[in-house]
C-alpha cells in the first residue's frame, strides 16, 4: 500500500511541475526605442505621424522578429492594455524600423505615450518595453496668438561690409503675475534672428545660436522648453536676448531672398496650465519693454562680439529689475506666407572643452594652442584692469615664423573684445557669434600676471548628435585621417552642412554636402540633421528646377550648377540605403522631379550646358581654373543621367512603376547621348580634355557600353600613371575614386592613392599638420609656406569623402540591403600599409563590427551581426589551408550557407551572432 505520505509527496512534485513548466519567462524588453529620423522622448515634435523604431536585444535566444505590437496612449496609466490612441494589434512580421503611426488624428501640444513588445523567430514573446513618449508642438501657424515684436534697431544700427545694416542687439523682458496654482508650463519660442531666453533668472536651455538657419522667407523653425520648474506662482519674468545670427547678419553675397533689413524679432508663447484645469496664455505682445543699452553691444556671425561689463544689467531677469527706462516694442503680424514648424533636427550645443596644450607669450600678447583645429567659442578667465579691453583673436595656423595666419578669413574679422568694469579676474563666452579656429590670442589683459594655460578653453559647438561609428587602423596616419574627418564632420555641422565654419561664407554649399554625406552618416547620428536640411533645398528649390548653391540659398541669383544640385538625387538615396526609411525618399521625390526638369531645361540633345562649378579645386589643372579640366557639359551629362537613375530606383522602391520607368529610360537615353558624344569606338574620351574625373564619371554612373568600359579602364589607369601614380581629382571626382578603383579591381592602386604622402595626397596635409581636412590638397606646404589663393580654408570636409572606403571596403561593412537588413563584410586588407583595421556602426538593427589583424601568415577576422538581420561574409584568404570558424573547421560548420568559393576569398551567409574567423594570409611584402 502507497502511504499517505508519499501521495502528498507526488502531488506536490506534480503541482511544482506544472506550475514551472508553465510560468512564462517573457525575452528580454526592445531597446534603444526612438520615433521618425531618431528622436528619443522628444518635446516639441514635428510630427504628428511619426514613425516608431526598436532593436532587438542580443541574446542567443533571439536572432530574428516574428511579429510585433505597438501601443500608444494618450496617458502612461492605459498602457498596454488599454490604448487609447493605438494599438497595432500583434503584427505578422520582422519589420522594427519605420512602423509608421495609424491610429487617432494627433494635434498640437499632444503628449503621446507609447510601448512595444516584439516576438522571435520561435514565437516567445518579449516583456513590454519601457514607456517612451513624445509632445507635439505648434504645428502650424494657427496656433499662435503671440505676434513678432522687437526694437526697431535700423536707425541705430551701422553700416557694414557690402552696405549690410549691423543691428545692435536687444534686450527683451515682459513680467507677468498668477494667481493659481501650476501644473505645467511650455514656452514656445522662435526669432527672426537668434535668441538666449531666461526666466526669472535662470536660462531655460543650454543650446546654441536658435533657432538655427532655414530658409528663412519659407520656413521658421520653433523650439519648445518645458519650463514648469521655473515659473511661480506669484510675479514672473521672461528675458530674451536677440541677435542678428543669419537672418539679419552680413552673409557671404548679394541680397538674400528674405530681407534681411529689418530689425531682428522675436516670438514667444508662453502656455501654463493650472491644477485646477484652468490656463494662462502669456505672448510677446506690445506689452513687452526692450532696450539695447546691454553688454552685448556688438554681435555679428562674420565679425566676432563687443561685450562691454560696464553695461550689465543685474537680475534683469527677474522680478527685482526696474525697467522703467526701457522702451516699448515694436509688433508684427506672423508672414501668411512662412510656415512656422517645431525644428526637426537638434540644436546647436556646447559638445567637448579642450584645453590649450601649448602657450607662447611675445611682449603684450599670449598665444594658447589647443592643438586641434575646431569651431565654437573660447571661454576666456583672465586677470584684467578697468579702462583695458581685452582682445581675442583666432586662427587656424600659425606662420613658420609664429604670426597668426588669418589670410584665409577674408573680411570675416572674427574678434572679440572684453570691456571689463572692474580690476580682477574676468570670465567671458561670447554668446551669439562663433569662430574656426585652433590659436587663441589675448592682448589687453593685466600684463602684471603670469599666463597660464588656464586663462583659456576652447568650447567645441555642433549640432547635438552623437557618435555614430568608429574606424582605426595599424597606421597612424590613417587614424590621424579618421580623426580629421570626424574634426570636419564636427566643425562644419553646425545647424546645416557648411563648407567652411571661419572665413566670411560658411553657407551651405550644395556640391560639398553631396560628396560628404555618405562619410558623415556612418560618423554620426545624422539622419534628423539631413532631413531637415533637405526640407530647406525642397523650399529654395527655384520655380524652373533649379537647386541654388547653398541652401539656405543666400544669393538668390537662380542658377544652378551640375554635381552641386545633384544633392537632391544623391543624399535621399544615400540616407534610403544606410537607413532603410522610405519616407526619405517620398518626401524628397517631387523635388528629384522637377531638377530633372532642370536637367533637361539645361540640356540639348541631351548633352547639357548647365553652369557647373566642375570639378573644383583639381590639382595641376592646364587651364588655371579653380573648376579643373574636365568638361563642364561631360559632367552636366552625366549627372543628368546619375540623377535620373537614381530617381527611377527611388521610384521602383515607392511602387510608382510608370516614374520608374520614365526615369529609367531618361537615364539610359541621356548615358547614350554621353557615350557616344563624349567617348571614341575604343572608349577613350573625345573632343574634350581627358582627365582622371571623365573616366571616373562614365565608370562610376555606369554611363558606356559593354565593349568600352574595358578600355575605359586602362585609359583611367593611363591617366593616373601620366600623374605618376598620384590623384588628379578635385570636389566630384574624388568621392567616385575609390568606388571606381575597387569595382575595377585595381584595389592595390586605390591603397597607394590613399598612402602617398606627396602631392597631391590625404596623408600631405597630414605631413604638414593638419587636423582637418583642408579645402585644398595644398593649402598649406612646410617648405611653400600657405596656398596664396583667397579661398584657403582649413576645416573643409568635401575630401573626407574618403572614408566612406575606408569604413565599406578597409573595415569592410556595408550595407547590401537598405537599411543594413542584410550586411556586406568583405575587408579588403593589404599587408604593405595595414596589418589590422577595425570599425563599428550603429545600424537601425543594432552595432554591426568587423576587426581584422594579419600576423605570422594568418588572418584573424571577428564579426558581430546584430539582431533580425543577416549578413553576406566574404572572408579574405591566400593560401590552400582550410577557414576556421569558430575554432571550427568552415566546411563543418553548420550554422552558415557557404555562398562561394575561389583561392583568394570564401563568402558565406550567416544569421546574427559573433564569429571568429582564422584564414590562410600570405604577407604581401
């Protein structure tokens, strides 16, 4: 007989094992969750129909999604299950970028909560994420009671280079009173110019010269600050400081299309809601009271700042200020005609602080040298007199002799002066100017102290993204490459892509943001910047076509140029490729039609005569000029048929099958037209200069046929030998280079293009100091001392565009798929220049990494795929030993598809993980 004991006993078992066997052990939550081009929690937002991404933990137990749910609430408290905006129900796919919203019309000021779980490839299911959110701002113009108002500062301002008015800045202030007790508060806030706001006495933000620089006759952007901690409930005080910026500063050329005559403005709404429901508007109205008797006395992008502390205006911020001698405002209606939207990339911020490394003192002046060329302010504490002025000048080199070199600055003063009130330690950041600079000079300090390197700092300024990948190498000079790239990316990202951040231009040159951009995406976390600023080309977009050369456009003259419009085709399909989102392209697919209007408008018989810088800035050209050898129609043309192709795959990837077509036969029509106007029967180029960039050209954009593009080779490869190996190529033929080079298998030559270190070369400048890329190959020689030419910046990115090799085809990761859903590995390693190389991205999926090492006959590869993806590994061998993977023998290994195999590589297709590989390497050397 079974005792009782033992009955109990197994029934127990039986209930723990049930009990076990059925607890749910949910994968580990989504991470990294953010909505539309990458914005985390944002406040503020700009849309209203955004777009939700995740990415899927690494975990052995997860290599793919299987379905996904999203739910969106307008409270936390109904989240998940009681979603009131939305709740996409469990969604049969592996799709965790781009999910587009589909639920409740969402409306300003909204404030939207949201989650997401996923499923894997086994069909667990995962815990609910953490709640994310996002608050809307103004959206459209209608929601503004406030008006513009400022000083008129036109009849007190002076007259500036070119004639442009120099507008003092302003002091704004308003003080209000409530009654009730607060819930929350918003101010939303935009300026003709750019503005520093505080209230009751403390700074509401830590950004940087906003709103920042759209095209300011069709766009305004907004920016929005939670701003409930700082109001009372009692007397209040709002400041704004105002200043030119772009909108009424001095710019490069001519008459902007906006006019920037008039008095900079500001507008301001200021919205507080109650606990007990009720809510307070406060707008920049004619109640407000201004003056420009502050210590900010002179402001200007070009020219530097005056700040005078005879002039400080203790608490006007607050309360306690008696603004009885200020003046009343001046109001504007809003501009039916401009849109005003929440800014839809980051502020401008303070980013890094580098201290000077070196100082050298001569009679009345100290030189601080931070070593590293960059752009932003100087935090300047010094010891000064009353009745002295302190000066502080920039420059981005020194002569050989130890002067400052600001030749290459032009009429941009870039200076400021410090007027202290008392004797003592003065400290000083100017506010609304900045500067490319790597020396800071002071002069007008108290000569009576000793200098020291803490007098001065040096505050980097860029665009609030973060990191987005790495690259390093076995060579330092390459690595000195890498960094001088990333210096550019961060010296010319400030609020748009600029071509140069010190001399008197800093606009945002088209042609320059086409080639760069690539580099700059796998750099950085840049999409929101991109898109954003390609609103702005949407907007400056001319009535014909025509994309201007900078955009913001600030010349207006309605001319466009080949290579450098182009960027309208280039940098959506770019961006599509290294993000996966359509949206890009839809948004930008009107655009990409009306510049082939252009295009055409431009062309006959298909050749085009549109105006073009060409290939700017090529070494040796023959004719002298700064636009190179090349023809400008061969490059017209064949950027016609670059752009049409590029529009026919945008099209092809928007289901719009008649436009792809359409452009598909533009595109070989127009490449025919080219072919058989620019090239012989044999492939070599006609009636024209043959240089380097007409082969890269026709190679590149896949313009000849068949039966020429091997001649085209040779005749390329004869071009660079008659250069004695060495590059002949200026703004667009450079990026095309590489590209060319590695798809023709002459990857040796692209190594020794990269590694000379003569003229023209990467590693020249390198040799002679740099830590930027310069504008030109020579800007600067040892032994030649600098570039004579008045254009001569040092902090210029175009040539940087060679990382985007170094990052694909040294490190190897590219994307094979858009979006990187499926991932290219293939280094290409040679043992003469490199014997390791590494780099990691942050894809949409998750951090992709790819090192190699080549030692004692081996190479040593380790890769790391994310999540929900797969990869295409092509694995480099010289030898006929077998691959190891994993410790294991390749052919033994089950978890891969071997895909191909020849003497010098093994490609396989592998799911998500790590692996190690060891592989036969014969050194080259």
């Amino acid at each position: 007989m079974i005792s009782k004991h033992i009955v109990q006993a197994f029934i127990c078992v039986v209930v723990i094992c049930h009990t076990a066997c059925n607890e749910k052990h949910n994968l580990t939550a989504a991470q990294n969750l953010i909505i539309s081009e990458g914005f985390k929690n944002p406040l503020g937002f700009y849309d209203n129909e955004p777009t939700f991404s995740w990415k899927l933990p690494v975990d052995k137990a997860i290599t793919a999604q299987s379905a996904y749910r999203i739910v969106v609430a307008s409270r936390p408290d109904l989240l998940p299950d009681q979603a009131d905006l939305w709740d996409s129900k469990k969604q049969l796919t592996d799709q965790s970028n781009w999910v587009k919203y589909q639920g409740a019309p969402l409306n300003s000021r909204q404030k939207a909560y949201w989650q997401i779980k996923y499923w894997n490839q086994a069909d667990q299911d995962s815990d609910w994420s953490e709640i994310q959110n996002f608050e809307l701002g103004l959206l459209k113009n209608s929601d503004w009671q406030a008006k513009w108002i400022g000083l008129n500062t036109v009849k007190d301002s002076i007259r500036g280079r070119d004639n442009v008015l120099i507008h003092k800045p302003q002091y704004l202030r308003k003080q209000f009173k409530l009654t009730n007790t607060i819930s929350s508060a918003r101010l939303y806030i935009t300026a003709k110019g750019v503005f520093d706001v505080s209230v009751n006495g403390k700074n509401v933000s830590t950004d940087v010269m906003s709103p920042g620089f759209t095209t300011y006759d069709k766009r305004i952007e907004t920016l929005t600050y939670d701003v409930t901690n700082l109001i009372k409930t009692d007397q209040n005080t709002i400041g704004v400081e105002l200043a030119s910026g772009w909108y009424s500063g001095r710019l490069l050329w001519g008459k902007t299309p906006w006019d920037n005559s008039i008095s900079p403005k500001i507008l301001c709404q200021l919205e507080i809601n109650m606990e007990d429901g009720s809510k307070e508007i406060i707008i920049s109205d004619d109640s407000w009271k201004g003056t420009t008797n502050g210590p900010i006395q002179f402001s200007e992008i070009y020219d530097g700042e005056i700040y005078n502390a005879n002039l400080e205006m203790p608490n006007w911020t607050t309360n306690e200020f008696a603004d009885n001698k200020w003046h009343s405002v001046e109001t504007m209606n809003l501009d039916d005609h401009i849109a005003l939207e929440p800014k839809r990339h980051t502020t401008v911020k303070a980013k890094i602080t580098l201290n000077p490394k070196e100082i050298t003192k001569r009679d009345d002046t100290v030189i601080f040298d931070l070593k590293q060329n960059m752009v932003g302010v100087p935090h300047v504490n010094v010891p000064m007199k009353k009745g002295d002025t302190l000066k502080i000048k920039f420059a981005e080199m020194l002569s050989p002799e130890g002067n400052f070199y600001t030749k290459n600055y032009r009429s941009a003063k870039s200076t400021d002066y410090y007027i202290p009130s008392k004797d003592g330690d003065i400290e000083y950041i100017p506010k609304f100017t900045f500067h490319g600079f790597r020396y800071i000079e002071l002069s007008g300090f108290d000569t009576s102290k000793q200098p020291n390197k803490d007098w001065v700092k040096g505050i980097v300024q860029y665009s609030d993204f973060d990191d987005n990948g790495t690259f390093t190498s076995s060579s330092d000079k390459l690595n000195q490459l890498q960094n001088n790239i990333i210096w550019g990316l961060r010296g010319n990202f400030f609020d748009i892509p600029t071509d140069c951040p010190q001399r008197d231009e800093r606009l945002g040159w088209t042609g320059d943001a086409q080639v760069f951009g690539p580099t700059s995406m796998f750099n950085a976390d840049v999409y929101k910047f991109w898109a954003s600023w390609l609103q702005s080309v949407q907007e400056a977009q001319f009535e014909n076509g025509g994309i201007p050369w900078t955009v913001p456009d600030a010349r207006g003259n309605k001319i466009g140029s080949s290579g450098w419009g182009d960027v309208c085709t280039i940098i959506p399909w770019k961006i599509y490729m290294r993000t996966g989102d359509k949206s890009i392209l839809e948004d930008n697919f009107e655009m990409m039609e009306e510049w082939l209007k252009y295009h055409k408008l431009k062309s006959k018989d298909n050749i085009s005569n549109m105006m073009s810088f060409s290939d700017w800035l090529q070494p040796y050209p023959e004719n002298g000029d700064n636009r190179g050898d090349t023809s400008l129609n061969l490059i017209g043309t064949a950027f016609y048929a670059h752009s049409a192709k590029l529009a026919s795959k945008s099209a092809a990837v928007l289901g719009r099958i008649e436009e792809q077509k359409k452009y598909e036969e533009i595109y070989k029509t127009v490449a025919k037209s080219f072919e058989n106007t620019f090239f012989d029967e044999s492939g070599k180029v006609k009636g024209v200069s043959s240089t380097q960039t007409s082969y890269l050209l026709a190679l590149a954009f896949n313009l000849l046929s068949e039966d020429k593009i091997v001649n085209a080779k040779k005749y390329l490869m004869e071009e660079i030998s008659k250069a004695d190996d060495h590059l002949r190529t200026g703004f667009l033929g450079t990026p095309l280079l590489s590209k060319v080079l590695d798809e023709t298998g002459e990857i040796d030559m692209m190594y020794k293009l990269l590694f000379n270190e003569t003229y023209p070369s990467w590693f020249y400048s390198i040799n002679q100091g740099a830590t930027t890329i310069w504008e030109r190959w020579n800007s600067y020689s040892k032994e030649e001392g600098f570039n004579p030419q008045n254009m001569n910046s040092l902090n210029h990115y175009a040539y940087g565009a060679i990382g985007e090799w170094m990052y694909e085809r040294i490190a190897g990761i590219s994307p094979l798929k858009a979006g990187y859903k499926v991932i290219k590995i293939a280094p290409i390693p040679n043992s003469d220049y490199l014997t390791n190389a590494s780099a990691t991205l942050q894809t949409p999926f998750g951090t992709v990494s790819n090192s190699w090492k080549i030692s004692n006959n081996q190479l040593k590869m380790e890769t790391h795929i994310p999540p929900n993806t797969t990869a295409n590994i092509t694995v480099p061998k010289s030898g006929e030993n077998d691959i190891l993977i994993n410790n294991q023998p390749l052919k033994e290994y089950k978890k891969i598809k071997l895909l191909s195999t020849t003497d010098n590589y093994v490609e396989i297709e592998v799911l998500p993980g790590t692996y190690k590989f060891t592989a036969p390497y014969k050194l080259d050397k």
